[in-house]
C-alpha cells in the first residue's frame, strides 16, 4: 500500500512539476490524492443554476459577489470545496440542502477553470 501511495504522489509531483517547467498550471480538479473530484461542464450548468445571480453568467463579470476570475490562484480545489460549502455571508449556504456533494465538486472544478 505503501508503494501504490508513494506512486501516486510521485506521479502528481512529476506532473506538477512539468506544468510548472511548460508554463501551464497543474488541473484544478484534482485532489490532494491524485483522483479527480469534479467535472468542470457539469458544473458550469449548476452554477448558471445557482451561482451567476452574484457572480455573472460566466463568473468573472462579479456584481452582488466577487468575479471568480483567476480563483485558483487564490483557493486550490480543497479550499474551494470548503468555501463552497461553508460560504461566509452574504454567500448563501447551498450545500447540502440545494447542490449535492457532487454538485459542489462540479462547481468547484469550473471555478478552477475560470
């Protein structure tokens, strides 16, 4: 187990390093572990659902809430999932009772995107 773990870290450090060595950034989308969270399309519509009342239609335009351009250099998708999920007001709570956990991830990877 052991091996399998230090594996899959190796690997994202290897990926995250040639992101950084070819001037891209590493997906947003996925998790400390290595596994994708969240489908960046999927959320796009819960977020035109839900979201761009505050944040535009595309969520870089802002008005009641921030534009969410350039997010992941703020938050990773971690903490974007945390935020989404335990938002600070006047962000309403959404979570669990209006978008499901997947419904969260989904967000969270379009935000990275953005």
């Amino acid at each position: 187990m052991r091996t399998a773990t230090f594996r899959v870290l190796l690997a994202v450090a290897l990926v995250t390093i040639a992101c950084v060595a070819c001037g891209t950034e590493a997906p947003q989308n996925v998790a400390a572990s290595g596994t994708a969270v969240g489908e960046p399309e999927r959320g796009k519509t819960t977020f035109a659902a839900n979201c761009a009342v505050c944040h535009g239609a595309t969520g870089t335009e802002g008005g009641v809430g921030p534009s969410l351009h350039d997010e992941r250099r703020r938050m990773d998708m971690v903490d974007t999932i945390s935020w989404i999920e335990d938002p600070e007001p006047p962000m309403p709570e959404l979570y669990p009772t209006v978008l499901s956990k997947q419904d969260v991830q989904d967000v969270a990877a379009y935000v990275g995107s953005l």
